[in-house]
C-alpha cells in the first residue's frame, strides 16, 4: 500500500517538531516505509493509494481529485465545531468556507477526529457515517515520570504568537506569578515555544511587572528537553480559552507533572479528574498554584499519570489508523 501525507503548510520543518504530525508520519510509515510528503497541492503524489490529509481546510481538493483517481482519502484533527472561543470556529467561517469543508467531510472516505466531543456533535449534525474517534497519543514509555522531581519550577509550553498567547492566557499567568510574589518571592515559571510575533510584548509584559528573575522565555526547545521539563516540573501550567485536543496536558500528566489547566473544548475528556480545572483568570491561576505548592501531590501525579496510560497511548492511534487505511 502506497501513502501520500499531506498538510499544507509553509515551514515542512513543524512537520518534525510539532508532535502530532510527526506520531501520524511515523504511524503511516510502518503501513509504507516509502511514505511520501506533501505541503502544498502540486506535490502531492497520485501514484499513491492512499491520500492522508491533515486539517479539513484546504480537503477538498485532493478529496475530489482522489475520488476522480479512485484513490481513498482520510482526513484527519480537530474541527472548532461549536467553538465560539476558537477563532476559527466553523460557524464564523464565511459561508462558503463552512460548505467547502462541509463537502470534504461528507466525501472523504474517513473522517477521523482527534476530538470525542467532535466526533459526536458532527456525526449526530450532519447524520455521517465515514466518521472514527481516534484521540492523539503519548508514548508513555518516553513520556514517563521520575522517581522523584527533583526542581522547584513551574512550566508551560506556547508558541509566541499573538492569537496563541491570548488562547494560552499567557498574560493570566504571568498576572497569576505576580500576585504569588509576595509568599513566594522565588518561584520560577518558565515558558517554552517557538518565538513569533508576541515575543517582544511578552518580554515587555515581563520586564513591566519586574518578574525578570521569575519568569524565563526559554525559546524553541528539543523534545528530549520538554520531557526533562514536564518530568521536573513542580506544576504544568496550561489554562486556555479553547484546546482541540490538548497534547501538551496529556504529555504532561503522562511526565506525572500536576497540572492545572481549564474546562474547554476537549480537555475535559482528557483529563476528567486528574488535574485541577479553573476559569484562566490570574486570581484563579494563583489560588489554583498555592493549592498545589501547598500540599503533597504524589497522589494527583499518579492518576494523572494512570490516565494516559490507560486512555490515550499511542499505541491506541497507531493501531486505529492501521486497521481503519488496511480496511
């Protein structure tokens, strides 16, 4: 069996850095080693008996090329369905972007959502059949906790781009450290990702609350770095306005890192109980950071650290796409 994955993107670099592209590029290439990749429309390969397509966005194309060819088609992420504090909810779309996608949906072979809440809104919406619910997965054995985490920081993970940082309630958390100054004057939060355009303004936002010496940007980081982090991490700081899915969280609480993070989109289902849920207002991020500062939680870490193994293992995804291409 011949595949084509396909994710059109400008920086083919995400595809290697950004976990989710990666776990599927590595999932389809047990299915063909010979896995080809495409980011953008002319280099996709119709030679290839499969099109495997990242995001629905921009489907519908090689959707409709691929039924043309008689190729299969599976479409797969997160939708922003029902969404409203997703920016790119489907229903802000322009009308006639939400019929595009509406179309791939309903002609691609598999839809092949990443987000239960998703899966079952749009299936029961739209009375589909060519729908599967397929959560990302962590490699527990890779993402796995430490006897003991030996710092005494906090951490979380946002690419520094102006619509990220405001979904991530990075200036919440920032606002949250400030107000924990005064009984803790040296806790330490650093924040990892990509640099982007909100990057100067974070640093100002920094410097202006003079949490220099508190709060560090560290940048870009390599995987074997953020699992240092997640399994050192006193605290996994990940309130947002709205998650598809939340894979960082997940990779969190598979390092054992106690998490706080917020009731939105998918991460309910993610975590259920195993992490503390708060509305990302910085009184509610503190008050959430001094519970957890302030009592032993081995106990959290290891339900956490439960859950994913039992519910989201990679190898759960991995077997799912297998058998769903092969059938």
């Amino acid at each position: 069996m011949k595949i084509c994955f396909f994710c059109k993107i400008k920086n083919r670099k995400l595809l290697n850095t950004v976990e989710f592209y990666k776990q599927d590029i590595d999932i389809l290439k047990k299915i063909d080693p010979g896995l080809t990749i495409a980011t953008n429309y002319s280099e996709i390969d119709w030679n290839a008996d499969i099109i495997f397509i990242w995001w629905w966005t921009y489907a519908l194309y090689p959707v409709l090329v691929g039924k043309i060819k008689g190729k299969k088609t599976f479409i797969t992420g997160t939708y922003n369905y029902k969404c409203p504090e997703a920016d790119r909810d489907y229903f802000k779309r322009p009308y006639w972007q939400q019929l595009l996608l509406k179309l791939a949906t309903r002609l691609t072979n598999k839809n092949i959502f990443v987000s239960r809440q998703e899966y079952e809104q749009i299936r029961k919406d739209w009375k589909l059949t060519n729908t599967i619910y397929s959560p990302h997965g962590i490699d527990t054995e890779r993402y796995s906790p430490l006897p003991h985490r030996s710092n005494d920081f906090l951490f979380t993970i946002c690419w520094m781009e102006k619509e990220n940082i405001k979904r991530k309630c990075i200036l919440e958390i920032i606002d949250a450290i400030h107000l924990l100054m005064g009984k803790h004057p040296d806790i330490k939060l650093y924040i990892a990702g990509h640099k982007g355009d909100a990057s100067g303004y974070v640093e100002d936002y920094i410097s202006k609350l003079n949490l220099q010496n508190n709060i560090f940007l560290i940048g870009e980081i390599s995987a074997e770095e953020k699992i240092n982090y997640l399994r050192n991490c006193r605290i996994y700081l990940q309130p947002s306005r709205y998650e598809g899915f939340g894979l960082a969280i997940a990779e969190a609480m598979s390092c054992g890192a106690p998490v706080i993070t917020s009731a939105v989109g998918e991460v309910p289902v993610v975590v259920k109980d195993a992490a503390i849920l708060v509305v990302p207002e910085p009184e509610n991020i503190a008050k959430a950071i001094e519970k957890l500062l302030n009592q032993d939680t081995d106990q959290l870490s290891r339900y956490a650290r439960e859950r994913i193994e039992k519910n989201f293992p990679l190898c759960r995804r991995e077997n799912e796409i297998i058998y769903n291409l092969n059938h």
